[in-house]
C-alpha cells in the first residue's frame, strides 16, 4: 500500500461561459482566483484556478470553459459531488447567499452525521458545503466572505460508480482505507492527509454512463509532495497494471494521468512548485500566465479570450 498520496490536489470541470465561472467562484463562492493561464493541450481556452490564498494543494477547483459547449449529463463513472469544507454553523450563511445569487434547487441534509449544503454550479455541476469542526486550513477572505464562513478548502469528492470494487480496491491501495459505509456509500480516507482527505463511492448499478460536458468533472487530481513521490506511485500502479501517462510539467505542479476501473480519470499531482513560481502572491491570478510552449499566441490569446472581471 502506498503513503505517498495526501489527499485531493485539486478537482478539474468543464464549464460553458469563462465570465459566469469566474464570477461564481469568486464573487459567490468567495474563492481566490489563483491562476488565468490557457488549456495545454487546447490553449484557446483559458483554465482557470481557484482556491485559497496562495492555491494550496486540496484547496484548488479549476475549470476549463468551452463557449457554448453542451451541458454534460449526469452518470455513472464520473465525480459526482465536488464538496468544500466550511466551519460549523455556516450553512444558515450560505444558504442566504446562494438563494440571493440565483442559485436554486438548494438542498440540505446531512451525510455520515456531517450536516451538508448541497447546490449546483453554474452549469449544473454537482457541489456540497459540509460544516466541518476544527478544519485548521487557512481561508480566503479577500472576496467579502469572513472567516466565520470562508471554505477552506476541499472536504471530499464523491464517485458515482456502477460498481465500487476495483476503484475501492485502487483506492486502498493509493493509501485510502475505509472508515464508514451508509446508504450505500462507502467512505474512504487517507491518514495524514491534507485535509481534503475523504472520497465517497455511491454505487448506482443501473444508472448510465455519464456524458462529459458543461458542468462535468474531468478528472480528480490527487496530491503527492514532490517528483520523487511521484514516480514512487507511477511505478506502483504501473506495476499493478494500470496505464499511467509519462510525467507531464503543468508549469505549476507535474503531473500524470491514469483512468480508474469506474471510468473516472485520476491524477496524481505534485505540492511542488506551486501557483506563485510566476506570480507574486499578492497578485496571483491577475494576469493572463502562458507556458512557454504557447508564449508566441499571446496577442491573439488577449484579443480572443473573454475579459474577465477581477
Ligand atoms: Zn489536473
């Protein structure tokens, strides 16, 4: 079993209009926009992080927004429920907030005894706030959220699996092990993670494949300390059978990539170097940041790309 893995490094979506996204996770959700930089691999669009204050790992959401693309629809092999946590007694505060910005369909109840806000995105995707006691993680607070209420940082993800066997198995094996089961979802956790520790498995035997788009998860990225770390589990789960892509640099972490069992695609994601190797702290996100590899699109990228408030 490895010890590598520290819990989520960060969840990557899909989403249909940069404007909405941007104003959702920073003017609603109160996140801080740590980064505006350009898809890799597709760089005429941006992909944009939002997290804490300087995007530590298990804080950061981030999204790909394809105009006008398609709503995706929800499935089995998928994340289905992206969940942030916040302080106790700050549900009564977001469910004011998220009513009085639009958001309908709110929804609380309580899962493994922790009481939870569930509400969607703008695209539909599939979001939680779970009161957490005691989450010691720092918070941002630079977008009018206090600290009685701010995020801080990621509580879990939930997978919506036909069947839970081998991506529990993989998990267990990532480091994650068992700690509840009710409702048919099975809870794992990663000891001495960082404190986006959990992930639940909902398992839907007859429910239908997922269909990626607007609003879907791409893929869940999972935190390892550095290159060395790293390769210590690529060479692990290669040596189980899994295909796993050689190291790919992100400019703000490596990175590699494998697809689990259930369909979801996982990566493993290195706390090193982080959001602010270009950009000093105190204006993360601000600029539009390229790779090299993309650098000479810069003028064409600021005129094409939507302006975005912040
Ligand atoms: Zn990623």
């Amino acid at each position: 079993m490895l010890d590598q893995i520290k819990g989520l490094h960060h969840v990557t979506s899909m989403a249909g209009n940069a404007r909405t996204n941007n104003s959702f996770f920073t003017d609603t959700l109160g996140l801080r926009r740590v980064k505006k930089t350009v898809n890799f691999d597709a760089p005429d669009v941006y992909h944009l992080y939002y997290g804490d204050e300087i995007g530590t790992p298990g804080s950061v959401m981030t999204y790909f927004p394809f105009p006008h693309m398609a709503k995706g629809r929800p499935g089995t092999g998928e994340v289905g429920t992206t969940v942030f946590s916040v302080p106790e007694g700050s549900l009564g505060f977001w469910g004011e907030r998220l009513a009085a910005k639009g958001s309908l369909e709110l929804k609380t109840d309580e899962a493994f005894g922790e009481k939870r806000l569930q509400f969607f995105g703008p695209d539909g995707d599939g979001f939680a706030l779970s009161e957490v006691r005691d989450d010691a993680r720092p918070s941002w607070t630079g977008n009018g959220v206090s600290e009685d209420h701010a995020i801080r940082g990621f509580h879990s993800a939930s997978l919506r699996l036909r069947d839970e066997g081998a991506t529990a198995e993989l998990l267990k094996f990532m480091g994650y092990q068992e700690v509840d089961r009710r409702d048919g979802v099975v809870r794992l956790a990663v000891p001495g993670g960082n404190g986006a520790d959990v992930i639940d498995i909902e398992t839907m035997p007859n429910i239908a494949s997922a269909h990626l788009g607007a609003g879907s998860v791409h893929h869940i990225a999972f935190a390892v300390e550095n290159r060395e770390k790293q390769l210590e589990v690529r060479k692990a789960l290669m040596g189980t059978g899994y295909q796993v892509t050689p190291v790919i640099d992100r400019d703000y972490f490596w990175a590699i990539y494998f697809r689990t069992p259930g369909g979801v695609l996982f990566e493993v994601a290195t706390n090193e170097p982080g959001f602010d190797r270009d950009e000093d702290t105190a204006h993360l996100g601000e600029a539009l940041k390229l790779p090299d590899q993309h650098a000479h699109l810069r003028s064409y990228l600021e005129e094409h790309l939507e302006k975005l408030e912040g």
